[in-house]
C-alpha cells in the first residue's frame, strides 16, 4: 500500500512537474537551433545526404555507367522530407530516378523529352510490353533484380519512351495502359 502511494506521487511528480519543462526546453533547444544552425546547417548535410546517394549509386550499378553511357544529371534542390534522397540518372532519352529513404528503395522512369511524365520502374515495363499484364507482371519487383529487369527490358522502353511513339507530354492523362494513337 505504502508502495502504491509512493508510485502515484512519482507519477504525479514527473507528469506535472517534470514533464513540462522538458518539454519547453526542448521546445527552446528547437528553436534556437532553428534561428541559430537550421538555415545554412539543413542544406549543407542534404547536400552531403545527396552526394553520398549519387556516390552509392555509382558504386552499386557501375555496369550502368560503364556499358550504357549513364551519367548523374544534376538535380535542382529542395527541401526533402526525412531522410529521403533523390539521384536522377541519364541513359539516352531515359531518366532513372534513384528514391530511397524511410526503408524504401525504388526506381522511377520518365522520358528526357517528358521529365515529369515518371511511372515506377515494375509499371514502364509493364506499360512498354505489348501483353496485357499478367500475375507474373513485374510491377512489384526488388532492387535485387534491377539489372536483371533494366538488361531484358531496356530497348523496350527506349522504344516506348521515345519522342515518336510516346509524343507530347501525357502528364495530365490517368491511364494505366496507353492507347496507341
């Protein structure tokens, strides 16, 4: 009993007591930071962030680079959310967004004539085969079998991402599966 009665005193204490000045002092410690380091300090490690990524890049698919002409296309900056970070790759009229952050890793594809016109690496694949996709459809794959996807499909969608067979930008167009035109 005499236990209890100490415990819920303890509790009393540290929720009505403690808890409140912790909590503005982090709130201080927040904003001082933010006045003081935040405006040049964020930029300089998203910088960092950013060319530790396109260096990571490079070293994990060196065969992009050395057997289909990649190159790291500068990026114009902004503020990224967490801890993601974006390398854009170059391979002929193809841009490959590099997306990791938050546990997730993926790869974007959009045309060089159409940048913002990007669907997910599994979905080009899909939208460039001329089948009607199946259970077996690469939609869902893994970064471990990226070169194995990237080798087998990569005339494809040069082909399809094409100026000719893509034409104008289709950025305000929701479809899944293109029309030929």
């Amino acid at each position: 009993m005499v236990s209890d009665f100490f415990r819920q005193i303890l509790r009393f204490f540290v929720l009505y007591l403690i808890r409140p000045v912790v909590l503005l002092c982090g709130a201080l410690i927040s904003s001082a930071y933010n006045v003081l380091f935040g405006w040049w300090l964020d930029g300089w490690t998203f910088k960092g962030r950013q060319a530790r990524f396109e260096r990571e890049i490079q070293k994990e698919y060196p065969w992009l680079f050395e057997k289909y002409g990649a190159r790291v296309v500068p990026m114009t900056r902004y503020r990224q959310v967490n801890d993601y970070v974006v390398a854009t790759v170059q391979t002929g009229d193809l841009l490959f967004k590099f997306v990791r952050g938050m546990g997730d890793f993926h790869v974007v594809v959009a045309p060089e004539h159409s940048p913002n016109d990007s669907y997910d690496f599994g979905e080009a694949i899909d939208l460039a085969s001329e089948s009607e996709p199946t259970k077996s459809s690469v939609t869902h794959y893994r970064m471990a079998h990226f070169r194995q996807l990237f080798e087998s499909n990569i005339e494809r969608l040069e082909h399809f991402f094409s100026k000719e067979e893509y034409g104008p930008s289709r950025r305000d167009r929701v479809v899944k599966k293109l029309i030929p035109l």
